[in-house]
C-alpha cells in the first residue's frame, strides 16, 4: 500500500537589469542554475539539472521570453557547500549578471550564497530541494523563496511514520551542517512529542572513513534502530556499512538525503530490503500536471521519479513566468511577480504551457500556476506545503513507495 502524508559577497552592480523594452529588440535572459554538481549528491543532481533543462527549452520552444529573448540558464557548482556555494554565487550575481538564481540544492549552500550574495545583491533565489527550517528565518527582504516544503514538516511527517510502523525507541545520528542538523532537531521534538523515546542523540563530522566509535556509543543506549539524518555520498553509506557490519544497527529510518540507488548497490538489496525507510517530497503522480511533466522527461530520456526533478522543473518554469510577467528582466520586479504567478485566483498554466501563459499574460490576465510538484503556494517566508512518501527497497532491488 503506497501511504503519502500531506502537510501543511556583496554585489557592485545595479539592482536593475532591463534588457528589453517596448521598441527594443528581444534580448536573452540569463538565470543562475546553481546546484551540488560535485559533492556528496552529485548523482542526485544529474536529473535535477536536466529537468530545469527542460523547463528552459519548453519556453524556448514556444517563443523564448519577453518578446523572443532566449531563457538561459547558467549553471554554476555550489558543491553542497556553503563556501563554495558563495563563490559560485558571487560568478553568477557579478560576473555572469544573471537576473535570478535557481537553488542552490543544499539547505547549507542556500543559506551561504542567500545570506552572502544573493540577498545584499537584491537577487531573487528559488531553490527546489532546499528544506532546512532555518532558511524560513532569514532576513531576506522577500527574495528567498522555494517550491519544496520545509523540513519543518519532514521531520514530523517521519516521526509519524515511524510511530505508525511499530518505533518506540530510537537511537538519533545527524550529519554537521544545515540540512541535516535542522531535520534531526524537528524529527527528536515530534518522536518524543508522540510517546517515543530517544535512546541517544549525535552529531558527527562527515566524510570520516569510519564511524564505528560513535555507532558503539549510540547501540549501547540501546533503541530499535537508528534514525539516520545524512547525506548518501558523505557520511550515510559509510554508517550503514559500519553498523551492519559489527553489529549495531539493523534497522534505520532516514529521509531524502538518503535516497540514491548507490545506497543499494553498495550496500545491497536483500540487506536493506524491509530494514530501511526513507521518507522524500513527492508528487501526486495521478495529477494532471505531473504527468504533463512525467512523459515529457522522461520522453527526454530521464527517470521521472528521481528526487526532487519535479521541483525543479517547477523552479524553472515558474521563474520564467515571474519573468515575463513582470515584463522586463528587472531584478527589482521578480520578487513581487513570482508570487503573482505561484497563487490563485488566475488562469491555470500547467508543466509545457508556456504558449498559453505568454497569451494569457499579454492579455493582461491573473496566471496561476500549478506545478508538476503540485500546487505552489507561497506564504509569507516564501514556503510551500508539502506532500511526503515512505520509500524502501522493493522486489526488484530499487527504492519503491510503500
């Protein structure tokens, strides 16, 4: 049975880029698309980058922007990490001049380039795998917005997953940065808030070629397996090899930093298979929209089901409709579009109907996107609700709703 639970550097330029106007020739319209492309989920982000791909070339396709300008997207590497992640921002913001940034994927990148670049800049930022609740209280003057929900209510929604599949006692690791400290801290408070217990609770430095001592440390307070909060490539395989190997672990719960097929392949199916879950965003794959962008991706040749790639499609897509809705490429007037765009009232504008957005805003009407993630309503921090699915490994050896 498939259960999904729903839940509620400083910049020298000018603010202002207008490259095109009434009477002007169309002009191109560059937007950041900032993501781990190295790093501990670089795999991960291999789909995500094509599906923003395809966003662009479905407005590219049916007319470009602002009377024909071409939407480019600069990618540029924030390596999951802060550091790098405001390098990578201050080449788009300052050097490559883009009008808005997509991402960056991680919550701690995000943070850094938002705080350090983007936000001082007046630089619009939608990121569509960033969740930490930390990003939700930034000062950022209406300029950080993001299409998947805030692990606010991940953490929740796995702590009640986990109650509902029989967890009373849990053993807690989290991964030092951002993302993972911050989905550890709303997983604990809900578990207990349930009736369940926290046998032991640890943070831990990732890439370490081993973590048997603190995997011992945390086996003898005890608990019914371990909640795992890391990321796959930096610390998750190595703490699932260790824990299975001498003994410590043999159930673990975690969420989508987890989710990568090297997880199996390197551990193993049988292994794995009804001893871990892992929750993710999803989408309602029976909704018009998702479908709409499930067969044009994976007409492109990529799996539709891969974590996040319906975000960023959305983050893609979406940007571009603020865009042509503000009517010019003003950094200034993206903010305000976007929402006007993302929420109802307006004409629904659904994944690949760019034609009919581009109409729809020339004759001066409300658009109201919905999204192939799903519906995509900010609130005033810029966040969206969310919908989650419980995940393991199926009979064919790949990860599989429950």
């Amino acid at each position: 049975m498939k259960r999904i639970l729903t839940a509620a550097v400083t910049a020298t330029m000018p603010l202002t880029m207008c490259l095109g106007g009434a009477g002007a020739m169309a002009a191109d319209v560059k937007v950041g698309s900032a993501g781990g492309i190295t790093g501990p989920i670089a795999e991960l982000v291999v789909p995500i980058m094509a599906a923003r791909n395809l966003a662009a070339t479905h407005v590219n396709e049916q007319g470009g922007l602002l009377g024909g300008g071409t939407y480019q997207l600069v990618a540029s590497d924030s390596q999951c990490d802060p550091k790098a992640a405001v390098d990578a921002g201050a080449k788009l913001v300052n050097v490559e001049q883009v009008v808005a940034v997509l991402g960056a994927n991680c919550s701690g990148a995000t943070n850094g380039m938002a705080q350090s670049v983007t936000i001082p800049a007046g630089v619009v930022m939608l990121s569509d795998s960033a969740t930490a609740p930390s990003i939700s209280e930034l000062d950022d003057n209406d300029l950080v917005f993001r299409v998947a929900a805030s692990d606010a209510y991940q953490g929740r929604s796995l702590a009640e997953l986990a109650w509902a599949n029989g967890y009373r006692a849990l053993a807690v690791t989290y991964a030092n940065d951002d993302y993972n400290a911050g989905l550890a801290g709303v997983f604990e408070a809900a578990f207990a808030e349930l009736g369940g217990t926290i046998t032991a609770s640890q943070v831990h430095e990732p890439d370490k070629a081993s973590y048997r001592s603190e995997l011992s440390t945390l086996a003898g307070a005890g608990g019914e397996g371990l909640a795992l909060f890391a990321y796959y490539g930096s610390s998750g395989i190595t703490i699932l090899r260790n824990s299975l190997e001498n003994g410590l672990f043999g159930k673990f719960l975690g969420a989508d930093g987890m989710m990568d097929n090297s997880v199996i392949e390197q551990i193993g199916a049988d292994t794995l298979r009804g001893n871990i879950m892992l929750s993710q965003p999803a989408s309602d794959t029976e909704d018009v929209s998702y479908q709409a962008f499930a067969s044009a991706f994976e007409a492109a040749g990529h799996n539709a089901t891969s974590p996040f790639v319906a975000h960023s499609y959305d983050v893609s897509f979406l940007m571009a409709l603020a865009i042509e809705k503000a009517g010019a490429a003003d950094r200034s007037m993206i903010p305000a579009a976007l929402r006007k765009v993302a929420n109802a009232p307006g004409t629904v504008i659904r994944p690949g109907e760019w034609e009919k957005a581009r109409a729809a805003i020339a004759a001066g009407e409300d658009i109201n996107y919905e999204g192939a993630s799903g519906a995509i309503e900010f609130d005033k921090n810029g966040d969206v609700a969310g919908t989650y699915s419980l995940n393991g490994v199926g009979d064919d050896g790949t990860w599989t709703t429950m």
